[in-house]
C-alpha cells in the first residue's frame, strides 16, 4: 500500500531502545486531518499509555487548521489510537511487567488513513546515549576517508 511520512519523533531513538514497532490507526477530528495534510505536527514530547482497556496517545501537538474557527479541537488534546483487544493485552503485558514503554516512531499516510507506528522500548542510560553517540562519530570518519581515498585514486 501506498506510504507517505508525515512527521518522525527525533528523541525516540536517542532516548530509548527500541524492542519492536507496532502500527496504529489514530482518532483525528476533520480539521486534524487538514493540519496533517499541510505538515503541522510535532511527536517530539509524545508518548502513549493504556488507560481503561485503551490505547491513547498524549503531548502530540497538531496545530490549528487555520480555516477551521469552532471546529478546531486543542492542539495537545489526548487521541485514542486504535489497536485490537489482542495488541492492547500484550503491550499491557509488557508495559507493566518487563518495564517497556510504549513510544510514538512515526506518523505517516497509508492510503488515505494516518496511521502511528509505536515502538516499544527501554529507557537508555547516559551511557548509552555516549556511546551511541561515539559510534556514529566513528562511522562518519570511516565514510569520509572512503571518499577521500576513492576522489584520490581518480
């Protein structure tokens, strides 16, 4: 099916250590949609919880259609996501038991539904922020003298 990214969450992968990723259907109103379709969104400080037998979705931020005066919702209202009682149960399961989080990766268009891809993941300590770190310096060093060494031989 046709996929079309929207908006990526920059500190998931920096924070966390993802496990796996699970896709997720998203209650938007009419003018969310439109403010989507223009860009206007921010996972940055986002997460998801389960409350109720349900899945939500808080600190997404979709601003204000701007033609959309009284029909506008408030642009960091919860949402509900829309998974099966099966997923639901399981990511329950680790949530409370192994200590995972459940964190918005991505939201993106397939067709014409906007879907979230949610990764279920282990906070990282500053350590492993560091190191990280150090390793895509080391990669980086490694593709640049590449180049240098392949413009050199030409």
């Amino acid at each position: 099916m046709n996929t079309k990214l929207i908006a990526k969450n920059p500190t998931a992968y920096h924070n966390y250590n993802i496990k796996e990723t699970i896709e997720a259907g998203i209650v938007l109103s009419g003018t969310e949609i439109k403010s989507i379709r223009n860009g206007k969104v921010n996972l940055k400080d986002s997460y998801a919880n389960i409350k109720d037998g349900e899945c939500f979705i808080y600190g997404m931020h979709i601003s204000p259609y701007e033609f959309g005066n009284i029909y506008n919702k408030n642009p960091l209202r919860d949402r509900k996501l829309l998974l099966s009682k099966r997923e639901i149960f399981k990511l329950f399961g680790m949530i409370k038991k192994q200590g995972y989080s459940l964190i918005p990766v991505s939201l993106y268009f397939k067709g014409s539904y906007v879907k979230v891809q949610l990764g279920i993941g282990i906070g990282k300590k500053l350590y492993d922020k560091r190191q990280d770190i150090a390793k895509k310096d080391a990669e980086m060093k490694i593709k640049k003298a590449l180049i240098n060494n392949q413009k050199g031989r030409f």
